[in-house]
C-alpha cells in the first residue's frame, strides 16, 4: 500500500525522508520517489523497484534542501514504473503531488484538463491533481488545493509541494491516512507514524475533509472552506514493530481486521445500486462479446481456487452461463474444450504464481479471451490478460490468504452482476444484490468485534489433531478454506467436505474427539444442513456451527456457536469465512507458530 513522508524544517530533507520511506516498505510497494522544493525550483528523484534504487539515482543525482516530500507507490493506476510513481507534477513541474487512494472522477477530469491544454505524462489518477492544482493556482498553494479537491471524487491522502509558493508543505485527507508530526521548528507529514516515528511522538492527526499547512515556523489545519480548525495532539507510545503492524501481533491478524475496508476498496466506483449493475472499465470486451459468451473457465490456485468455485456458482446461477473452475496445475496439462466463446477468468493475489499464469497462456493460446482477478498490479498476470479486475485490496504480506479472498468473492460478485443484468438477471434482483453487498464492510466488523469469542474456541481445540470442516452450497468453498487456512498455519490436519458427502467416507473419523465446523446460515440449504449436524452429533462429534441465527432446531445438537449477520445466500462465504479465518489464527498462535510464515510456504509459488 502506498506511504507519505514529508519534511520541512531546518535540516537536509533528502536523508530524512529516504529514511522515512524505508520505515515504510514493509507497507509493499513497487516505486518510490521524492521531491524537493530549493533555489533550483522543484526537482524529483524517482526509481521503479526497492528504495535503493532511488537512493542510487539520489547518489548521483543529489536533492538540496529542506522541503521534501516523498513517496512509496503500490501501484492502481497503471504499471509500476518511474513515470507513473508519485511525485506527479503539473506542465511546469512547479507543483509536486504524493497521494494515497483513488481519485473516481480521474477519467472526466484528465479529459477536461486535456481539453484546457494541459499535457500529462503518466498513467495515474494522481496525475490530474496536479493539474487541477495548476490550474486553480493564484499564488498561494492551499488555496489552490482546496479548488482542486472540492473537484475531485474518490479518496486520498496527499502532500503537496510548489516551487511558487517555497517553503511550505499542504496535505489534506479524505479516506486515507494522514497524519502531521511535531518536531522543534520542523515538521512531518506521513500516512503511517512508523515513517516519522525517530523524530517524534507528537502527532496531529487529521480528519476526513481536513487539510494541514506546514511550514518551519509552524502549521495548521484547515476544512476545506479554509477555516481553521483546532486539533488536539496525541502522543505516540507504540514500539516500530507494533506500529508496522498496526498494534497487531502479527501481519494476518491485521490483514483479517482490514475486511471490512478493503472489501470497500473492491467495490469502490464498481457498484451501481440503483440499477443492480456494476461498472467494470478493465475488462476490455464490448457487451455484445460478453453477451455472446458461451462458457467460462475460471483457472486458479490454493485459495483463489476456493473463490473461483463460489464464482461458479454465480455465473451459473445468477447469469446462467456454464462455468467450470479448474485447478491450474491440472488445466495447463489437459485437453480441455476453449473456442473463441470462451472466456477465462484467472484469479491470483500475486499475479504471479507459475501454474496460473501457465494455464492462463493456454487457455489464450486455445482462442479464449482471458481476464485477470489480480491484486498485485502490474504482475506477470495483469501484464499479459486480455482484460482484468484489480482487486484494490492492498498488499498481503501474511502468507495466509484472508482479505484476498474475501476481496476476490466481491470481484466475481460484481461481475456477475455485469453478466447477469446483460444476460437475465431483473433489475430487483440486481439491486437486492447490491444492496446486500454494501452492507458487508459493516456486518464483517460486526463479526470482528466478536473476536473473543473465537478466541475462547480456539483456545478449547488447540491440541487438535484433526479437524473437519462441512458446508453445502456457497458455503461448501468456504468449508474448504477454513481447512486450507487451518492447515497452512497450525499444521493440524483438517479436511473440508460437502456435508451430505461426509456420509460417504469421512464420516468414519467421527469420534468424540473429532471437532467438526459446520458452516450453517440460513440459506436455502440450512435444513439438510442440520441433519449433516444429527449424523455427525449421533457419533459424538463436537459440532462448531457457523450460522446466522439462532435455530432451536440446533438446540442440544450443538457445543459451539457463531453467528454471522444476515445476508443473501450468495454473499455469506464473505462472512462466513471471517470467523474461520480467526478461528485458525488463534490455534496457530496458542500453539506457538509462526503465523505470518508458515514452514515449507511461500507466499507466492512462482515454481511449477
Ligand atoms: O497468489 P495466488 O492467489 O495465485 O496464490 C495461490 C495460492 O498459492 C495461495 O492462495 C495459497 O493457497 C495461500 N497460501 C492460501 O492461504
């Protein structure tokens, strides 16, 4: 994810905010740079890759002066490369702009400026702020900001610089983090404390529709109606390693308390309510191509295969297209049956996992047209698909997959949506859909908030030495993933399985030390559901039930409980697997591992 440090004080920024920008790798990011504001006017370093690229090209290209600002980039908007990594400047490199987060409205607004004369350079949404800052300039700068940001659409964390009006930094935040750090006739501005966190523990954190204007002798924050605005300071207690990991033990609990927001960032622009539609401008194919599809094949891997089976089960239910969901490893090396009608959709957190990205050359090199649910931008995946879907997800550093899924489930729902309402899908429908997934963010925190809870059940089976985990419908691929995730991390053998299949076989491990996770909503399932429950409670099993409400027809057939809130059938594994998720976590930790990575895994399998 994207990080912001600037500097402006007394000293030499350059150093300062490299050093800060390093405090912020362990965010991901695929290019950093950095701007400066002296004599010269405004000048930029920029590099694609690590931090040390840029301090290389800062080597032999110096910066002088004592107002920077810098940024580490994770790519959105186009590749990850030096013309596209933050700083974005204006015609005249006068106005140097570092943001976090999305600007909506970048399209109409690149085509207004455009239309004004203005020349841009890079790919980025970033890059029309500083445009529209350009612009809207008449010689001091937060006024200039404040004109440009009442235009824009989306979200954002920005620091900006102009060589027109020197010695001055202007931030302002809608959406994404930003924070103004206090030092002695210095100050900071960053997205994330750990960058300033050597310099000071004084922070001003500012709030949605806040802007901050530093300069040496001082700052301060203004709404957007260039009203001042008095802030409290807070004082920093936290060690670097708690705040790299946001004050959570470890990267996947994090990640897994990031749902509610990162499934909101998947969605974010894509989801027309009111028409029970979905606006997806990556796919790169015309409505009469995706009308005239005749199959899908989705290709995938580990847990994104998991998401791909709930996504079949969409197409085929809500767009009525016949869907099949492949393991990659195994599709690369069949004979399978692509035409030109085909449409392959690949998903992949990484963009980069060899058995993936292999069977996505083959399904191209069989005529099919190919589309990429990708998180990492930029990857080997998002490179080479014919159309894609990013995820907006954010990087995933735990090498247990958790947001990935949950933000892959939401991508397939969406276009689903697309497919449907192109296909035969009514309106109502649509938009009881989409309704039902703007609710998510806050029924998934509703879920976290009961973390405790799961905690108490993990602690219960913590000395496992197998688990079973059973599902019907959606839910059965959510049953698998609390296996895998259970599995990759605590190394307690776990199976998931159809619960009516569990009759055919597994059911022979059924004993009474055998813990076994129900996955149980109120769907159009749950009643053969409860009877799974009977047969496995009839042989001594220790029933956990993931459900959505309280069913005395559960009463006595039941040792543990977790209730998920109320969603429509299609949308439950996005809450179903939260508690899972935990539930894997906590055992991993009672049983002292380590849970960010797991032996003998990698957190992207770039080998056959
Ligand atoms: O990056 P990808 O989504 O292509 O990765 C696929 C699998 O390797 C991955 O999901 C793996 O199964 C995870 N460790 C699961 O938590």
């Amino acid at each position: 994810m994207c990080g912001i440090v600037g500097y402006v004080g007394s000293r030499s920024a350059s150093p300062l905010l490299l050093e800060g920008l390093k405090r912020l790798e362990y965010r991901g990011y695929d290019s950093a740079g950095i701007a400066m504001s002296n004599g010269n006017g405004l000048e930029t370093r920029k590099a694609k890759g690590k931090i040390t690229m840029l301090e290389n090209v800062m080597t032999g290209h110096p910066l002088h002066g004592s107002v920077g600002i810098a940024h580490t980039r994770w790519a959105t908007h186009g590749q990850p490369n030096e013309c596209n990594a933050h700083p974005q400047v204006d015609c005249t490199t006068t106005i140097a702009v570092v943001h976090n987060g999305i600007i909506e409205n970048y399209g109409a607004l690149r085509k207004m400026l455009k239309m004004q004369g203005h020349t841009f350079t890079s790919e980025t949404d970033t890059e029309v702020l500083a445009h529209l800052i350009e612009a809207a300039f008449d010689g001091k700068l937060e006024d200039a900001v404040i004109d440009a940001l009442n235009l824009v659409e989306g979200t954002y964390g920005i620091a900006v610089l102009s060589s027109k009006d020197p010695g001055k930094i202007v931030c302002a935040r809608k959406g994404s983090p930003l924070l103004i750090g206090l030092g002695d006739g210095e100050f900071y501005v960053a997205s994330d404390v750990a960058a300033i966190l050597q310099h000071t523990r004084q922070v001003v954190y500012l709030d949605d529709g806040e802007m901050g204007v530093l300069t040496k002798d001082g700052y301060e924050v203004l709404d957007l109606n260039a009203r001042r605005v008095s802030k409290g300071v807070s004082r920093i207690d936290w060690s670097l390693d708690e705040i790299e990991k946001g004050g959570f033990d470890h990267f996947m609990l994090k990640e897994i308390f990031e749902q509610p927001q990162t499934i909101e960032n998947t969605m974010r622009g894509r989801l027309v309510v009111e028409e029970g539609f979905s606006k997806l401008g990556g796919l790169n194919l015309t409505k009469e191509e995706l009308q005239a599809l005749e199959q899908i094949i989705i290709t995938a891997c580990g847990t994104s295969w998991h998401s791909g089976l709930i996504g079949e089960m969409y197409m085929e239910e809500l767009a009525r297209i016949r869907t099949e969901v492949e393991y990659a490893s195994e599709f690369r090396y069949r004979n399978p049956i692509v035409t030109d009608k085909t449409l392959c959709i690949v998903i992949s957190q990484s963009g980069e996992t060899a058995d993936t990205l292999a069977a996505m050359r083959e399904a191209k090199r069989r005529g099919a047209k190919t589309l990429g649910l990708v998180n990492v931008v930029g990857s080997t995946i998002a490179r080479e698909d014919d159309g894609g879907i990013y995820l907006h997800a954010g990087p995933e550093i735990g090498v247990a997959s958790t947001k990935a899924f949950t933000s892959q489930v939401i991508a397939l729902a969406l276009l689903t949506l697309k497919m449907g309402r192109l296909r035969n899908m009514s309106v109502v429908q649509g938009r009881e859909v989409a309704s039902a997934m703007l609710a998510l963010p806050e029924q998934i925190q509703s879920i976290l908030d009961r973390a405790p809870e799961i905690e108490a059940i993990a602690e219960r089976f913590k000395d496992a030495t197998n688990f079973l985990y059973l599902g019907r419908g959606y839910n059965f691929p959510v049953a698998l993933e609390g296996a895998l995730k259970l599995k990759e991390i605590s190394y307690i053998h776990a199976e998931g399985y159809p619960a009516a299949e569990m009759k055919h076989g597994p059911i022979a491990l059924i004993d009474s030390e055998m813990p076994v996770v129900f996955i149980a909503p109120h769907d159009a399932v749950f009643d053969k559901v409860v009877s799974n429950v009977q047969e496995v409670k009839a042989r001594g099993g220790k029933v956990i039930c993931i459900t959505s409400q309280h069913e005395s027809v559960l009463d006595g057939l039941i040792d543990f409980e977790i209730r998920v809130p109320q969603t429509v059938d299609m949308l439950y594994p996005i809450l179903t697997v939260v508690p899972l998720q935990l539930l894997a976590y906590y055992i991993a930790v009672k049983r002292g591992l380590n849970v960010d990575q797991p032996r003998n895994l990698a957190k992207s399998v770039t080998v056959e």
